[in-house]
C-alpha cells in the first residue's frame, strides 16, 4: 500500500504539497517570536527612568514587562507573535498612565515605539511629587513575613504602597459618567486634595504609609490629610447613626493570614480613582495580606449601586522601607494650587 501510494499520480498531489509548505512555514513563524523597543520622555523630552513599560498580548491575556534604564530606553524582547496593547503605569503624580492599542508584533521584527507622556495634575513642577523619590528606592527586604504573639501576620512598620499597575476601569452610571468626563475636561481642578482636603478614601499611591497595629486596632499614619485612619480589631459592629465622613468608619476582622478591613459611612464629596464620583452608599472592603518580610498584597473592592453598575476592584503592592518615617504634613500651610490649576 506504500508502495502504491507513493508512486500513484494525482492531480491534486501539487496543490497538496504547496498546502504543505505554506503550512510549514506558518508554523515556522509563529515558533520566532519579535520585539517591541523604543525610549519613554516626559512632555519636555527628558528621559523617564526605571519606569515599567508592559505589553499585553490580547490573545492569552499575558503581561511581558520591562524598565526602562538610565536613559529611558526599554525593550521588551520574547514576544510571541500577535496584537498587544502597549501599557506604562502613571509614573506617581507627574506623568498620567499611557495606552495605545492594536500594536502589531511580526515574527523575528523589533517595531520601534517612543512613548512621550503627558503631564499628571502637578505640571512636573520639581521636588513636588515626593513619590518620585520613595519608588527609586531598594526595596529588597528579604525573610519570612512576621507574627504578632497572638499568632497574626504583623504589618507594623512603614511601607510606600503604589498605583494599581493595570488598572480596572470602573462601570458608571450615567450621571457619573457625564461627571468624570467634565471632571476630567477641566483637568480635575476641583479636585479635593486641591484646597488640602482628603485626596483618597483609604491609603494608596506611591506614598509612606506607618501602621502600627495591637490586637484591637490597626493605625495607619500618613503625610496627607487627615494624616491617620483607624481599623477596630476589636469585633465591634459598624455604628448604626454613623455621620458621613471623608475616610468612613473602618473594623476589621482576620480570615487566615489575611486582615479584612471593611469600611462604610463615606460622604460624596471625595473623589475616587482618577475623578470618579461615588453616593454616601459607598462600601469598601479591602484585603492586606503580607507574603514575606518586604511586601504587602493589597486589594480593595468598591461597591456603590448610586454609582458602579458592578464592584470595581483595585489591586496594588506595597514595600517595606524601614529606613523611612512619616513626617509632620500641613497642607493648608502655604498652599499655593488653587490659583495655578489649569483647568477651565
């Protein structure tokens, strides 16, 4: 039958052997992989450095990350052909977070893309944005995670927490919608931590953050205002005529390794995110896990059914960094950004 087979003449065997080939070499590309490589600035042209540059391949949903070096250069080497989106996270608060879609990688090709960022609410004004200085440190601080003498996981000490590096984008109603985009029109110069009022409704951002925990209460101090928030450990119950407030009422409870802090009694005039407006039904519940001696794992779910369509989830990373401590922080004192704003 071999024999036969081989030596039997068809009309289809050449139409046969160029599927063949074609086939080959459609395999032999996808097997090469290509590269994305390019420099980040900032608007004035300068050099955006040890700064993570991510590409997102659209297919398997996999995160190829880089840095850039000294001179902003970056490459993301490896990558397997097909469509990504091209991601740098906001850089603190200078430079707001880049995106562009539908970039294109070819087998055994490097697709050259410079990336010039656009500036976030301070203008790039120098020494403004102190987290700059906090996320250029080492933060390698190996070893075990350590326990309190209760047996709970200890987050006692002073960490710089970070940006969600890939950020959910919340659903909005439609009131909330219309206000974001007007929000964001005017460049947020309403925005609270403007006029030195509460820039966040729980810790976050590229800031240091001091906790200091007993077993019945977490403190978390801060360089902002309202300078400290207060988790009861104590398995109270949230009260019943609470008086809304910036940064709600907090408890929390263990489950495991993680501490579960959940906080309610918001009022509505913070902000969330970047601009995002929420009703005094706000409910946030936040999971801290510590997995070693130098980290913390940190995830928040918002709920507001005034607001979101679903919970919108915030996940982001923090670093221990025992050689720092938090300082007095007078916002009101000599603040000078209401009148430089650039908003309409």
């Amino acid at each position: 039958m071999l024999e036969l087979a081989c030596c039997y003449e068809s009309p289809m065997l050449p139409r046969i052997i160029v599927v063949i080939l074609l086939l080959g070499l459609d395999l032999q590309a996808q097997g090469q992989a290509g590269s994305i490589a390019g420099t980040v600035t900032d608007p004035d042209g300068r050099a955006v450095v040890n700064t993570p540059v991510e590409a997102h391949n659209i297919a398997s949903s996999t995160v190829y990350r880089g840095t850039t070096s000294a001179s902003g250069n970056y490459t993301l080497a490896k990558l397997p052909v097909g469509i990504y989106t091209l991601v740098v996270p906001d850089v603190g608060f200078t430079l707001v977070r880049f995106e562009r879609k539908g970039i294109v990688v070819q087998p055994a090709l490097t697709l050259r893309m410079d990336i010039r960022l656009e500036w976030a609410g301070n203008l790039g004004t120098p020494g403004d944005d102190q987290s700059a200085f906090n996320m250029a440190k080492s933060n390698a601080q190996p070893g075990p995670a350590p326990h309190t003498r209760d047996g709970k996981p200890d987050f006692s000490g002073v960490w710089i927490a970070s940006f969600d590096p890939n950020p959910e984008v919340p659903a909005l109603l439609p009131w909330a919608e219309a206000l974001t985009k007007e929000r964001m029109a005017n460049a947020g110069k309403d925005a609270p931590s403007t006029f030195c009022l509460p820039p966040f409704i729980f810790p976050g951002g590229p800031l240091l953050y001091k906790v200091v925990q007993t077993p019945a209460l977490l403190i978390t101090l801060f360089e902002n205002v309202p300078n400290y928030r207060q988790v009861y450990l104590d398995g109270r119950a949230h009260p019943k005529d609470l008086n809304p407030s910036w940064i709600g009422h907090s408890t929390g409870t263990w489950q495991h390794e993680t501490l579960v802090i959940d906080t309610v009694g918001f009022n509505d005039k913070s902000w969330v995110g970047m601009g995002f407006p929420h009703t005094e039904m706000l409910h946030v519940i936040e999971r801290y896990r510590r997995p070693d001696r130098g980290h913390l794992e940190v995830e928040a779910t918002l709920e507001d059914a005034g607001t979101f369509t679903k919970p919108w989830k915030q996940r982001s990373t923090w670093y221990l960094s025992p050689e720092d401590d938090v300082l007095e922080y007078v916002c009101s004192e000599n603040n000078k950004d209401p009148q430089h704003m650039p908003g309409k």
